[in-house]
C-alpha cells in the first residue's frame, strides 16, 4: 500500500515545484522515529536539545526548536529512515512558508549590514512570530506560520515550529509492495 502511495503522489506531482506538494490546500508531512506507537506527539522544545547527528547541520543555521518533515518519501536518506517508524499528519498548506518561492523577500531582507547572506535565525523567528533583531535587523510579519518549506541537499522538507501529533503509517498486509 505504501508503494502505491508512492507511485500515486509521484505520478500527481511529477514536474511540480516547491509547495506543489499539496492537496486541496493540504500537505502531509512525514517524520521517521526510534519510537513504535500508534500515535507521537512530536514538541520542538524537545528536539532542541535531544537532536539526531544527522539534524545537528541545521541546527548550527539556527538553534529556534523545530521539527523536521518529509514531504515526499522517495527523497527520504536512508541515515534517517534505516531501523524507524514513519508517521505522518496533514496541516493546511496555509500554515507553510514557502521560503523557495519567498513572497515576502525575507532572505534578502534578513541580510544585516555586516553580512553578504540570509539569517535563517532570524527568518525562521519571524515566521514563527517570534521576531529578533541582529545587526540592526528585525523582520516583523503581519502573519505567524507554524512551519516553514525549503529545500536542503535536494530534497523539500518541512521544518514545524508548534508541538504536533503525528500519527504511525501501516501498511496494509497483502497489499502488492
């Protein structure tokens, strides 16, 4: 069932870039655990101090607690995935920023005046209402986002800044895989 999934997603957003992932305005996001339950309830808080060594690069861009998605299983590493269980939830695409498209020009905005490079930090604060000022900087946004999308090492991925419950993906016995 999970490969039919696959196939299925693949097939409807081949060649669709970014956000594209959605459906009628939902996403599903996928996270891999060493925990088996039916359900997680998955706090940022808690991430912050208790990170994988494969989330620790991240981590060194901005140290604001998140949570890390998938949004297509076929770009999952195997690091991650190897020996885990996949959950996953659906937010509304809404509640997203899509920092690959950036409508609101925050990585330019969030150059300080002693830097030539985005602050992550920063942006990442200000999408999660939560506002900072570094060299002379404060990006204030009229709207607060509990996630943020964009792309590393080639894959589209879904950093969650609010504690959210995710449920344990089962495959059907039987199914073809």
């Amino acid at each position: 069932m999970l490969k039919t999934i696959k196939r299925w997603k693949k097939f409807l957003f081949e060649g669709k870039g970014s956000t594209e992932h959605s459906n009628d305005g939902i996403i599903t996001l996928y996270h891999y655990s060493r925990a088996d339950k039916e359900k997680l309830f998955l706090d940022p808080d808690h991430f912050s101090s208790n990170r994988s060594s494969y989330s620790r690069r991240d981590y060194n861009v901005s140290a604001y607690p998140r949570v890390f998605f998938y949004v297509n299983l076929e770009e999952a590493e195997p690091l991650v995935t190897s020996g885990k269980t996949l959950y996953s939830t659906t937010v509304p695409m809404s509640e997203v920023y899509d920092l690959t498209e950036d409508p609101d020009d925050l990585q330019k905005r969030s150059i300080g005046r002693y830097s030539t490079a985005p602050d992550y930090d920063i942006i990442l604060r200000a999408l999660a209402g939560r506002p900072a000022s570094v060299d002379g900087v404060q990006l204030v946004l009229d709207k607060k986002y509990n996630g943020v999308y964009y792309h590393v090492h080639n894959m589209g991925v879904v950093a969650w800044f609010e504690p959210i419950a995710v449920n344990k993906v089962v495959e059907i016995q039987g199914e073809e895989n």
